[in-house]
C-alpha cells in the first residue's frame, strides 16, 4: 500500500475537479464517483461484498449505506446527498447504524472534500 496516499490524492483531485461543473450531486453520485472512488483508492476492494458491505439490513431491521470491514473491525458508513447538512437527523441515522451493528465506528459524509 506504499502508493495509497498518491492514489488518494489523485482521487481526490479528480473529485474536486468535476465538482466544479457539478456542484451539488444526489447521494446515488456521492456513493459511486466519490466514495466508492476514495474506498477503492485507500485499498478496499470495493468489489469484495465481505469487505464493502452495501445496505445490508441487520438483525434490528436498520441498514446504513456500507458497513465496511477491517480485520477483524468494522465500520458503519452511511451517505447523503451534498446539499444535505451533516446533522440532526442524518447524525442520529449513522449512530443508531453503528450501535446496531455492535461497533464503535461510524462515518456520515456528504460527499465534501
């Protein structure tokens, strides 16, 4: 993984580059062209469902986004839209995912870089 944080960096500034033309993406947008981008780029492999883990409905009947796995860890991921501020309603959604899946870890994005 000697060359992750090029390849991160390189995501990302293709990422900031189409944002320019499209400001504002829908979660479908975020999910695809940047976080899975940025996944992909840190060296998940995105293409490895016991890995990357998309909408999968738990035992307490919620589902974030991905759960991603780490080892033996793992992390709740879940996605909004860019326009969607990062608080209220969509925090409370990512903690009650990470409770739900029995881990410590949750990340809520929007997409900004």
């Amino acid at each position: 993984m000697s060359g992750t944080p090029q390849r991160i960096r390189e995501a990302v500034e293709a990422i900031q580059g189409w944002l320019v033309s499209s400001p504002n993406p829908g979660e479908a947008i975020v999910r695809q062209a940047i976080v899975l981008r940025l996944l992909h780029a840190a060296g998940f492999d995105i293409w490895n469902p016991a890995e990357v883990v998309p909408e999968e409905t738990n035992g307490s009947g919620n589902r974030s986004d991905f759960l991603i796995r780490v080892g033996k860890g793992k992390f709740a991921l879940e996605l909004k839209g860019a326009g969607i501020a990062l608080k209220g309603k969509p925090y409370e959604q990512v903690v009650t995912y990470a409770a739900s899946e029995g881990t410590r870890w949750a990340m809520l994005t929007n997409g900004r870089i």
